[in-house]
C-alpha cells in the first residue's frame, strides 16, 4: 500500500533526468505489489521498481515508468511540481 510520495531535492531531479518517482510504501509490501498498485492507481506503464529501507526504518520504493516524461507528467497530477 503507498503511503505518500517520497519528495526531496534529490528525489525531484531524478523525477525530472531518469523519469522515476519514489514513494514510501508498507514495509510488507513487495515489488509486484507496489507495480500493480501504481499501474492501477495512476494508470501509467511501470518498467520497474527497486526497493530500499531508509535510515528512519520506512521502506521506499523507486519507480521506473515505461513511457518517457510519465514521471513528471504523475508528479504534477500529485501535485510534487
């Protein structure tokens, strides 16, 4: 389950240089959960999602879209930009 859009600097040019987005999800959720929920949700093609545990014990996960600018196009619907 996604719990909001992860939005820092560094977070933000990589929205804009490698089309992905980063999003603080449920710690038991897995890559294929948070694929079919973001191409569900936000009705986008993601290409792949990589996961990580932050420093503050949230799970993040980083996601890349299919389609060029689709980053960025999502971001300004979530109001990120």
């Amino acid at each position: 389950m996604i719990q909001n859009p992860y939005v820092t600097e560094k977070a933000t040019l990589m929205a804009e240089k490698d089309n992905v987005l980063q999003f603080i999800v449920d710690i038991n959720d897995t890559k294929a959960n948070v694929k079919k929920e973001i191409e569900t949700l936000f009705k986008v093609k993601v290409a792949r999602v990589n996961m990580m545990l932050t420093s503050k014990g949230k799970k993040k996960a980083i996601v890349s879209f299919a389609e060029s600018n689709a980053a960025t196009e999502l971001a300004s619907r979530l109001g990120i930009f």
